[in-house]
C-alpha cells in the first residue's frame, strides 16, 4: 500500500509535457550550563529552499499557424485541443510529496545522530517558533536546529510528558503543579493541579489533552481545566491516536500494568471511547516501562520499553518487531515524539530524550512520518 500526502500537480502545455517531482530527505550530575555556542553538525536546516520556478512558460499564444488559405472548405478541424487556458494552476505551494510504501518501510532506523544543545528527561515538545523544550533535571531547556540553547522555564519540577497545543503553548506533566501550560514567552500556568501524577501527555486531534498517571487516562480542558476520566483500570501510561482504520480514529494506549500490554479504543466523532479499550498487542520480554507511544502515517506504532532497553514497532495488525536495540539502559530512548517540521526538526524523524545518557536526545530516522489526523 503506498500513502501519499498530497498529489503532485502536472502541468500540461502545448506539445510538452513537464512532470516535476521530488522527495524529501531526512537526512544526573552538575547543572549544565549553555554556552549557547554549540553548533550541531547535523546539517538539518531543513530550509526547503524548492525555489518552486514555475517553468510553464506557456504564454498562450497557441498561435497554431495554420495559414490554409485555401478559401476553399478546407475543413482543417486541426483540434489541437491545447486546453491550456492560461490559468496557470500553480498555486505557489512546494509541490515536493512525502510517498512511501506502506509495505517496504525500513525495519531498522536508516540513521541516529545525538543532538546537540537539545535536552530531554522523558519526553521532548517542539514549539510554533521552531525550538525543542526538554527537561534537563532542573530547567526547562530550548534549542534551536543548530544547537543553540538557553534556559526557558526554571521552578518546576520533575517534567514528565509535554506536548505542543494547536496555538503554540506547550503542556507538561509536573510533580509539583499538575498539569501546566507554557507560554511561547515561558509564562506557567496551572490547568489541573490535582494531575499531579501524570506521565504521558499527548493532545489530541480536537485540541484537548489526553494524558495518564499509570492508573487511568484523562482528558483535560487546557483553557478551563475541566477533567473527566475516559478509561480506568487498565494502567494508563501513555496515549496517541490514528486514524487508518476501517473503524476511523483510534486511540492506543500503552500500560504499567508489567505485562507490556498496549490497548486500542474506537472512538465516536467526539472522540469518545466507544465500549471499552481492549487487549492489542504485548511487547515481549515483560513490559513493566512502556515509555511512550508515536504513531506513523502507515498505522504504525513506536513504543519503547525499558525493560529491554528497546525500540519496538506494532503493525497496525498488531504484529510486533524490534525496531531498535539499543542493549544498555544509558542510550535508551525513554519518551518519543515526532519531529514537528518546522525550524529543521524533520517529521520523519523520532526524537528520544536519553536522561541517562545526561539528558542528551537522539534523532532517530524511521523513514516515515507521524500520522496525520
């Protein structure tokens, strides 16, 4: 099955036909201090200078000479149907496609490359301005592409999972105010301070925030703070959504139940549960630490677990695989999210924060994208 995000236009002109097409490439301690002068070799600028020219240089003359002459009937119906109209589609949009085979997908990351100046404890969020915020044991830190980075919030404590709103403000689990919301310019606020628990945060397809404490999973209002608890007893740790199935959107959920269970839920058109979640898939080995959960744009699903030190992938059958072994506890990737796209972070890539490996984050190229709700 191939998945492709948008069409690629082709522009046809008289006698010629010119199709343009391209692919994208992804190409504990002190306190840490920030030089701000790191500059990561990962030449990542991802700048997307597709200067787009527009080569239809079809003027519309379509002056077709056809200078018969002949005053006789000479019914030279010459239909050059040259349907150019000279309403150049071209919308000035980068008409460059993400496509790839559903079915070929790489079973190995094609490339990891550490960061440099990013920091993470057990999850990253991406922010509207281009920067990656991560937690490095006392602050929260943002970095840009080339691995310049500063301070961005300080006072709060243990950030657990975080993840970026529709408008740009991030949310963050923490150990001492619950549930926050961040401001591009750093300024907390707190939405549910009785979360104070939770691991997995994740906002969801309709802008709420779906987020678990290891009991049961959540879904808070960022603007009123209004909670309601979708699902119990089942260990809630983690949640995303996807939306291939025959059924529509659906919710997966990863547990701390030690089992390595992973739960998936249908969903109405207001992203209620339909029934209750049921059993999907067991990551082997035990799964006592399922750190996190990022689904791709095949139905694919990223989980890492401690237990193993391990990367795993789900089909969207539920057929489990070793994505990536990393066999040491100090380079695991302990939280995962998708790169956002803007400001060089590539959204075919995962990033995982690695707090044993101090508080460094992975880019991980899975060659793919998330899932597009």
């Amino acid at each position: 099955m191939i998945r492709a995000s948008n069409s690629i236009p082709i522009l046809l002109a008289t006698a010629l036909s010119l199709i343009i097409a391209s692919t994208p490439a992804c190409g504990g301690g002190d306190k840490p201090e920030y030089s701000d002068s790191d500059s990561d070799n990962d030449s990542d600028s991802d700048s997307d200078d597709d200067i787009d020219v527009d080569t239809d240089t079809d003027t519309d003359d379509d002056t077709d000479m056809d200078t018969d002459s002949d005053s006789d009937s000479d019914s030279d119906s010459d239909s050059d149907s040259d349907s150019d109209t000279g309403t150049d589609t071209d919308t000035g949009e980068d008409p460059d496609t993400d496509t790839w085979d559903c079915d070929a997908l790489p079973t190995a990351p094609l490339s990891m490359v550490d960061l440099v100046g990013a920091k993470g404890y057990h999850d990253v969020a991406f922010t509207n301005d281009g920067f990656i915020v991560g937690y490095d044991g006392w602050n929260l830190v943002k970095a840009d592409v080339a691995g310049t980075a500063s301070i961005f919030v300080t006072g709060l404590s243990t950030v657990q999972g975080m993840d970026t709103l529709p408008g740009g403000d991030i949310v963050a689990a923490t150990g001492s105010n619950g549930l926050v919301r961040i401001t591009p310019a750093g300024v907390v606020t707190t939405v549910a301070p009785s979360l104070y628990s939770l691991y997995g945060v994740t906002v969801g397809p309709d802008g709420m925030v779906y987020c678990a404490d290891n009991y049961s999973l959540y879904r808070v209002d960022p603007t009123s703070g209004a909670t309601e608890t979708i699902a119990s007893g089942i260990s809630a740790r983690g949640v995303d959504f996807s939306p291939y199935s025959e059924y529509g959107l659906r919710m997966y959920i990863t547990s701390f139940d030690g089992a390595g269970h992973v739960y998936v839920a249908d969903l109405d058109d207001d992203l209620n549960i339909i029934g209750s979640p049921v059993l999907f898939a067991t990551i082997p080995s035990g799964g006592n630490w399922l750190d996190g959960i990022a689904v791709d744009d095949c139905g694919n699903l990223f989980v890492p677990n401690y237990n193993t030190s391990a990367l795993y992938r789900i089909s969207p059958m539920g057929v489990v695989s070793t994505f990536h072994d990393w066999a040491s506890i100090t380079p695991y990737g302990h939280g995962i999210k998708w790169g956002s796209g803007i400001g060089g972070w590539d959204d075919t890539c995962l990033y995982l924060p690695m707090p044993y490996n101090s508080y460094a984050v992975v880019k991980m190229d899975v060659g793919v994208h998330h899932a597009d709700y």
